[in-house]
C-alpha cells in the first residue's frame, strides 16, 4: 500500500481505486523528486 493510504483525502475524497492511486501517486511523485535530479 502506498504511503498516500493514510492521507485522509485518499480514504474520504477520493472512492475510486484508479482516481486513488492516481491521485497518491501525483502526491508522491511531488513529495520525492527523482533521483535525476541529482
């Protein structure tokens, strides 16, 4: 499971499983930066 499952807008805002992980994925993505970026 994602971290993003403990997000309340995760669990709450958001019902669908592919709107979900979508939207975790989005928070990750802007949370931890590609190691590219070094």
């Amino acid at each position: 499971m994602p971290r993003c499952f403990n997000s309340l807008r995760c669990v709450i805002g958001i019902r669908s499983e592919e709107s979900w992980l979508a939207w975790c994925d989005e928070v990750i993505t802007m949370l931890i930066p590609p190691d590219s970026d070094q």
